[in-house]
C-alpha cells in the first residue's frame, strides 16, 4: 500500500503557484466571505488564508455576523465583483440556517470571471463542456494527486460514491475527461458493495465517517477518501475505514493530509488563473 500524500503534494503545487505569482505584474488577490461562527468553516478559512500568504497573494477576509442578511451579503459580493484588485471571491458555504440566506443565489452572485470555487452555473456549464475555466477545486486537486503518482485515469473504471455539486458531479467530468469509465452511486444505489468492488479507483465522497468497509474494496484499488468528518475533539477523519481498507489497496489517502490540502492548492491555481485573466494574461 502507497499513501497519496497530499500534504507534500499541495506543498510542491504552492511552490510553482508562488513562482509564477513573483513573476505576475499583479498581486492576485483572494476575497473571502464567512457568515456565522461554524467553527469547521472558521478552521477552512484560516487555512485558506494561510495558502494565500504562502503563496504570496493578497487575501480579503469578510467575517459578517450570523444575522447580516442575504441582501448585504449581496451587496458585498457586488461591491467584490466591481473591485479590479480582487480577483478571486468565495463564501465559505455553509451559510447559517434560519436566517433567510439563499446559497445558490449567492453563488450565482459572484462574477464568473472571479468564481474561483467554481459554483457560478456558467463556470459549471463551461466545466460540463470542456470549455476553458476554472476547475472546481477538490475534484482538481484529486485528479493532481492521481497524476503526481503516475496514476493514469484512462480506460479505468472509476467509481464514485456521493452526488453533490462540489464534489461528486464535477468529480465525474473530470475523470471523464480523463477518459474513464465513471459510475456515480448514491443513498439510493442498490447492491452498492458489488458496484464499488468493481472500481479501479474509488472515491469517497458523501460524508460519512468510516462508510467505506474492506469488503467494499477490490483488492489493488486506488482508494480516494473525500470526506472529513470532524470527531469530537476536534479530530477529522474519512468516509473510509482507513485502517481495515489500506491494506487492500494499492494507493490510497489519509485524512486528514490527502485530498484536503490539494482542495486549497487547487483554490490558489484558480485564484492566479483569475488574476492573469484580469491582467490579459491568459
Ligand atoms: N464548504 C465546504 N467546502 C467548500 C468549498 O470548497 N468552498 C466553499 N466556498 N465552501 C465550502
């Protein structure tokens, strides 16, 4: 068994993003928007930010208070949109419940062309038709992983398990276009175990601590382990029974150190992407 090891992975894609960011005639910048105090969200947010200073881009961070409204968090993100020294803009999803606060609307919201975490529908549809644009960020940084370890997607049977529109549905365009041969499961799949044995590469991603059992993996598989799901005590583990699978497979990612860190290099890629597009760059 061979760890994926997205902490060193992310450090290496940081170094050339920094490189390359030194030699921009901009400093790409990153707004951030958090609502509420979810402490996971906080934890994101700050990592987020440190990305940035490592990278050397300038980061934005509008911390509002839990009551602020959909209305001023719309007028923020107009103001972000008009402001040509912000390149990139997110908001930390999720927003707080029973407040009024309407998340796709925020999403559709923030400028295509500063949509860094890719989920403005005209960034998805580009996505969906292989035109140029940002890439959504973890399932990016999971293909990156797979590439830094020499692992070819192609003609591969790739099995993914959960649906949403972070991760899931991108995740299967992307391993698309790579040329696989993609089965999304879900709650509702039926003999779920027999599909996931059949997958070459299986990516965990609905949410649910230790779901993913030994007998659910063929042996030799490349395992992906999306989730993170946070103990008490702070702790974050996956949607995979890391201990009783790795010794079946033959790569497979810890968390947390696997996919996590390759989200938020995946988000600095997009980020210095927005900036060149700004600066007519690319
Ligand atoms: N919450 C969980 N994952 C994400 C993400 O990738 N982007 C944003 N904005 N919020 C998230």
């Amino acid at each position: 068994m061979n760890l994926l090891n997205g902490k060193e992975v992310s450090a290496k894609v940081l170094v050339q993003i920094a490189q390359e960011a030194r030699d921009l005639s901009v400093q790409p910048c990153l707004a951030v928007i958090i609502v509420g105090d979810d402490p996971a969200s906080r934890i994101y947010v700050n990592n987020k930010k440190k990305a940035c200073e490592q990278v050397g881009f300038r980061s934005l961070e509008f911390a509002l208070p839990t009551e602020t409204g959909q209305e001023k968090l719309l007028s923020l993100v107009d103001e972000l949109n008009r402001d040509a020294s912000v390149h990139g803009i997110l908001c930390q999803a999720p927003l707080p419940r029973g407040y009024g606060y309407d998340e796709r609307a925020v999403c559709r919201a923030i400028s295509p062309a500063k949509d860094v975490d890719c989920f403005h529908p005209e960034t998805a549809g580009k996505l969906l038709l292989g035109e140029a644009g940002f890439l959504p960020c973890t399932p990016a940084g999971v293909i990156a992983l797979l590439d830094d370890a020499g692992i070819s997607l192609s003609g591969k049977q790739v099995v993914i398990v959960g649906r949403s529109n972070i991760v899931g549905k991108p995740m299967a365009i992307l391993a698309l276009r790579r040329d696989a041969t993609v089965t999304i499961c879900h709650s509702k799949t039926k003999d779920l175990a027999k599909i996931t044995r059949r997958a070459d590469i299986l990516i965990a991603a609905l949410g649910k601590l230790h779901f993913i059992t030994a007998e659910m993996v063929k042996d030799g598989a490349v395992v992906i382990d999306v989730g993170m799901n946070r103990m008490e005590g702070k702790k974050v583990r996956g949607d995979v029974d890391f201990e009783n699978v790795a010794g079946k497979c033959s790569f497979i990612t810890p968390v947390p150190g696997g996919v996590g860190p390759m989200t938020i290099a995946m988000l600095m890629q997009n980020t210095l992407t927005a900036a060149k597009m700004a600066a007519n760059i690319c």
